[in-house]
C-alpha cells in the first residue's frame, strides 16, 4: 500500500463466524457459614452471562459438586464439626470457569440426644451423652398448653427441672455450642411429670354373700390407672373410674386404705390411708332374700336389729341367732344396725351400716322396627338405675347404649336375622343387675336381586332372583312401566310376569316381606318388552311381479323386516318406514306374509299373516280378429288357473266397446258398427273381489274395412320394460 497509494484493498468479514462462546467470569464468595451439622451456605456474587452455579466441597476424604441456580446455595450431605474448603463456579453453554479463591468452613457441632424421667411428681430430669467438640449446652422447658419458658445454660451432661406441676407434659428443647461460640442443632423432646397423690374415702356394703369395701378416690391430673391396697395386702385397681370394689373382706377387722395413681413416668406418692372397720353386714343369697349377718357377741342374751328401707319402710327382729333374715325389694337402700342386750341393757352404740339391692330390671321392654337395619328399644325407668347398658348377644354383647335415657337404638345390624336385646341397670354401688331378661326382635329381610328376566311367550317374562332370606319369606317383583304396573309374588326364587303389553319399557324391582316388615328394594333391572305386531297389512299388486305392502305402525318399533313367501319363491325388504315395494311374486299365487318388528335396542317380535294372493295374470297373446258377420274377435291366452272373468275393452276414434269373457273363456266377440278403425285393445283379468287388474298392457291394431286390400296392421303401444331378478 505504501508502494502504491491509490490502490485500496477491501476485507468483507463476517464477525458472527469468529466470536464463540466462552466460559463466563469467576464468581466470588461472600460469605459462608454453616446453621445445620450437616450443611453450609455459600452466599456469592452472581456474574453476568452465567446460567447457573456450582458449589464445590472438600476436605481430606471427601469431595462434591452441588448446581445451584443463583446465591445463596447450599451444600449437604456433611459431617459435623468438619473443616472444608469452599468454592463456586459459574457455568453457562460455554462451560464453567475456574473455582473461585477457596473459603474454609467448618460444619457446627450435633444437637444432645436427651433422656428424660420424672423421679418426683414436680421435677423433671433430664441427661444426655457429652457431644463431641462441645463447649456448653442451652436447654429450654415449655409447660404444654402455655407460653412461658425457662431457659438455661450448663456445661454438665445432666439437669433437673424442679418445681413443676405434677401430672402436666413438658417439652424440653436442647442444643449445643461450640469453642467458636456457634449454636449446633436442636432437638425436642416431651416429659410427663408424675400424678399428684389423690384423697381417699371407703365405704362397707354387702356384695351378694360376701362383705365388701368400695374405695373412692377424686381424680388425680395426668393419671391413667390407679391401684388402691389394704393394709392387710387387698388391692384393686381402676382405669376409668374412680372407684373399685375389694371383696371379700372378714367381719370385726381395723384396716386402712391408700390408692396410689399412675402414668406413663411412674406412680405418685400415696394418698393419705383411709382406715375402716367391719362388722355386721348383708348377704343376698338370692334376689330379694336378704339377711342381717353379725358376729357372735360375749355375755348377750339377745340381740335386736334395726332395717330401715329409704322410703321410710322399718322393720325389726328380736333373735338370739346371729341373722335376721328380710325381704329386700331391688333398687333400695336399706341402713341397718345391731343391738346386743344382757341384763345390764343394751350396748350403747352400734355402727350403722347401708346395704343397696341391684336396680331393678327394666318393665315394658318394646322394640320395634324403625328402619331396615335398625331397632329401637324403649322401656320404663326403675328405680335404683344410675345409667342402662343395652347389648346384643348376635354382636358378642357389644355395649350399644349406655345411657341415662331409656331408649336405645341399635343401627347397622344384620337383615333377616333375630336379636336377643337385653337391657342392663347398673348402678355405681351395686354395679349392673345381670339377671334381666333378654327380649328377641327379628329385622327386616335382605334385598333380593335380581339375576335374570326371560320372555317365555309374547306377554309373559320369567324373573329368577335370589333368596337371600329364611323359608317363607315372601318376594314380590314389581315392574313399573310409564302407564301401567304389573307385579307377581313368590316364596322360591322365580316369579312370571304376565300380560305385559308389547312395546313397553319397565323398571323391574324386588322385594321381600315377612312379618316384621319389608327389605330395601333391591337394585332395579331395566325390561324392555317386545315390540308391538301391526294391527293390519294391506297388500296390492303394482305389477305382475311387484307387489306393494304396507302396515300399520307398531308401538315400541322402530323398523320392519317384511318377507313374502310361496311355493314359487320369496322376497324381503328391511325398512324403517311402514310400507314396502317388493318383487318376485308372480301373479295368480297364495303367499303369506311375515313381518319381524324391531325395537331401538333390537328387541324383535315376530308377526305372521296368512290368506294372501296375488292378483290374476294378464293375458298374453292377445289378437284382434275380423269375422265374416262384421263382428271383432279378441282373443287371448291365460296364465295359471283359468277361474277368473275376463273384461276387454276397444277404444277407437269413433266408437269405444267392452265385452265381458266368463271364466274360462280366451275369446270374447264385438259387433263392429263402423269398420276401418284403429283400436287400442286391453284385456284385463276380473279378480274375485270383483276388482279389474289395473296394471295389464294395452295393444294398439288398425282394422280395416272388408273387401280392402290393406291388411290389418298391429301397432303396438310404447311402454315401459320392468326387469325383475327372482329367486325361486
């Protein structure tokens, strides 16, 4: 160019084919840190052209990339208080670029795995293994239901919580630190303090023939069962209640009680001891027979005892036994005391004891029916009945009720089957009368169903259900139909519907009955009868070999096969309307006609129609011929049967004759008025109904007068040619 300076040189370039992509620039790290044992974030800038992120993690056996979209990311899957070293790279289509400047991290310590139990029902001790490179730990209890929290550092592996509510769950939250002052995870883990210790009454009663004691005690918080001991090592325990029954237990005896209470962390403390003394008592060997029992007293001669019923009824006995027998009526109380006498007096005190009778057997039990699978029991209310229990013993005396109401539903039961219901009064003293009477209801029969329908003749359907129920048990099948009902009964497993009209669509249902009611129906079946026959078919002839039929619509049809057959061959059409062409009868034949009628969902009902014939023949070969008297013969030749009259007729342009031929005949003579006419001639056989074919072809001759030396000409009409294939 220096050589030269006029002359230029041009480059053309295209700079899209020699810019490729490259790798985007190397992110930074911000900050990284790491919140869980087991994970670090990484917080980084974010280069631009950069389509996403990796996070690279390494110590001296371990080593992992993580993708992550954009910064902040987090890296998983790591051990505890373990040092590693940090990187990032940015990735997009051109590849990744180098690692940023390295950043050391090390994973925060594991969170203490807690033990914990309740040696007392207010405090809580909690303990845990030394975690590893931790320097103190936080542990933090919450009362459950509450907001407020105590919060504590130590750096022993054991605490104890005190001051609590006894029977309360609380939840203790603990985590660890390290040397570097960060907090590691945590963990929760929940404590129920023991129950608080219960008061405790006792009463004596006679149980049946043996004398007894009821331990009462009030509830104690966060207890789940209770176990109440003698002094004497009699117990027994309760989990719902709060009370039980210790029996038997020896007359004249000083003992004490205490109950102790339980849950999940271990007993409370026990309750102060409730001392009780027994002496005379009541025993009930049967129901309503009740005596008076004492021990034997030094130096008595006699002793007087007292019954007093707590409608005010007394009673008394005067006896140097140690019984005093009396009739004692269920669901009464009845206090009772003794009196020793000598001939110093009586003895200044005696202990007053109370003795209830089992409630009474529930009168006027009815149960009644009031749904498929459900009874309802009703009786009256008797005294001395807390609560009723009602059961079944076809459901393994299952309690359904046990209600203060005297009512009771028992639902969801068994259909055809019977239970025996008994209602049982319990009352808290005496516990539940076991002696009552149960009382037998049946329920309602099962569903039948039904299996199949089967048309056994044109209105009549045969229905097979199933029997599901004991013997005579009754099934009725309705069939309902949008005008009309029809239903059968049965005691077997089939049933005949009848006269049920053609072209009808019903809802076929069952349902069985016995004396106790009747059963759900069972599930419907759709019966669809057979379409309606035509009340008429009308059939004429429009050729000598078509035949036109037609019909009246079928109720329930919605299109028609139509089959005419005779000796000499059959036709049939397939039609959705009421009317049909057909060929291939011939003329001067007996057929019958058979129509199958279809419904919409291909129900067929077959239709069968006799005493049909076609219309006689026409005549073939007909010539016009002139005699020597001025007169005209036609003449013809018959097909089939000659049993038919014969009509032909001459139409001219002067003069138009009709001549009758009887059966039989194949002549039929005119007396010409006027000669060299032409004349359309038309030979028509009559059928027996009186009726001309109408459909025979007419012919055409020119006849001249005698003596003329035209001959007579034959000019045969244009007509249509009909072609039909037969089968035969």
């Amino acid at each position: 160019v220096a050589a030269n300076p006029m002359k230029c040189f041009t480059f053309v370039t295209d700079f899209t084919s020699i810019v490729s992509s490259s790798a985007p620039e190397v992110p930074s790290i911000i900050k990284a840190y790491s919140k869980r044992s087991d994970s670090i974030t990484v917080e980084f800038t974010e280069v631009s052209g950069a389509t996403s992120y990796i996070l690279r993690a390494e110590s001296d056996d371990f080593f992992s990339e993580t993708p992550v979209s954009g910064s902040p990311g987090t890296v998983v899957n790591l051990q505890p208080t373990t040092d590693y070293m940090l990187s990032v790279m940015s990735v997009n289509s051109g590849g990744r670029s180098q690692p940023s400047y390295p950043v050391k991290v090390k994973t925060v310590v594991i969170a203490p795995m807690m033990n914990t139990s309740s040696p007392s029902n207010d405090t809580i001790l909690v303990t845990w293994p030394p975690v590893e490179h931790a320097v103190l730990y936080t542990l933090c209890i919450i009362r459950q239901g509450s907001s407020s929290r105590l919060k504590l550092n130590t750096t022993d592996t054991m605490v104890t919580f005190d001051d609590l509510e006894a029977g309360i769950t609380y939840c203790i939250k603990g985590m660890a630190w390290d040397s570097e002052g960060r907090t590691g995870d945590d963990t929760t883990v929940c404590q129920i303090t023991r129950p608080p210790s219960t008061d405790v009454t006792v009463q004596v009663t006679g149980m049946g023939r043996s004398l007894g004691i009821t331990v009462y005690w009030l509830p104690a918080q966060g207890a789940e069962n209770y176990l109440a001991l003698t002094s004497n090592a009699q117990n027994c325990t309760a989990t719902v209640n709060s009370y039980c029954y210790i029996t038997p237990v020896d007359c004249g005896q000083n003992h004490s009680v205490v109950v102790t209470a339980y849950n999940k962390a271990g007993p409370s403390s026990p309750s102060q001891p409730a001392d009780y003394i027994t002496c005379g008592w009541v025993e009930e060997p049967t129901a309503g027979n009740c005596s008076l029992v004492w021990d034997e007293v030094p130096m008595v001669e006699y002793y007087m005892a007292f019954i007093k019923r707590d409608d005010g009824t007394e009673m008394s006995c005067n006896t140097t036994e140690t019984t005093c027998p009396f009739f004692c009526m269920c669901g009464y109380t009845y206090l009772t005391s003794v009196f020793p006498y000598n001939q110093g007096g009586s003895s200044p005190y005696s202990h007053v004891r109370n003795y209830t009778t089992i409630p009474c057997c529930p009168q006027g039990v009815t149960i009644k029916l009031v749904s498929a699978d459900t009874l309802e029991i009703m009786w009256s209310p008797v005294k001395g009945a807390e609560l009723y229990e009602t059961t079944a013993k076809q459901t393994n005396d299952v309690i359904h009720c046990n209600d203060t109401a005297p009512v009771c539903a028992l639902s969801d039961l068994r259909c055809n089957t019977a239970y025996s219901v008994t209602v049982t009064p319990c009352s808290e003293l005496r516990g539940c009368n076991r002696t009552c009477t149960p009382h037998t209801h049946e329920t309602a029969p099962c569903s039948p169903e039904i299996l199949n329908m089967t048309q056994t003749n044109n209105s009549t359907y045969r229905v097979l259900i199933t029997n599901p129920n004991t013997r005579n048990t009754n099934y009725t099948i309705t069939a309902i139909g949008r005008y009309n009902t029809h239903a059968c009964q049965t005691r077997n497993s089939s049933c005949e519907l009848t006269e049920l009209p053609c072209g009808s669509v019903y809802e076929v249902t069952a349902v069985a009955t016995t004396a106790v009611g009747r059963s759900l129906p069972g599930f419907s079946k759709p019966l669809e009868t057979g379409p309606c026959c035509p009340m008429f078919v009308n059939v004429s002839q429009v050729t000598q070999a078509m035949t036109n039929v037609t019909w009246s619509p079928g109720r329930g049809a919605r299109s028609y096969i139509t089959t005419l057959t005779s000796s000499r061959g059959y036709a049939k059409c397939h039609t959705l309307d009421t009317h049909c062409l057909m060929g291939c009868i011939t003329c001067s034949t007996n057929y019958s006609v058979n129509l199958e009628a279809i419904s919409s969902t291909g129900h067929k009902s077959e239709c069968k129609y006799h005493g049909f014939s076609s219309s006689p023949c026409c005549p073939t070969g007909v010539k016009l011929y002139r005699r020597a008297n001025n007169s005209l013969r036609v003449y013809w030749r018959s097909l089939g049967r000659q049993i038919h009259n014969h009509t032909v007729e001459l139409y001219g342009t002067g003069a138009n004759y009709t001549c009758i031929a009887a059966a039989g005949s194949t002549y039929c003579d005119i007396q010409e008025e006027t000669c060299g006419d032409v004349y359309t001639v038309l030979a028509s056989p009559v059928g027996q109904n009186g009726i001309k074919v109408n459909f025979c072809q007419p012919r055409t001759y020119s006849v001249p007068c005698p003596g003329s030396n035209a001959g007579m000409g034959k000019y045969p009409l244009n007509s249509k040619l009909h072609i039909m294939f037969c089968s035969s």
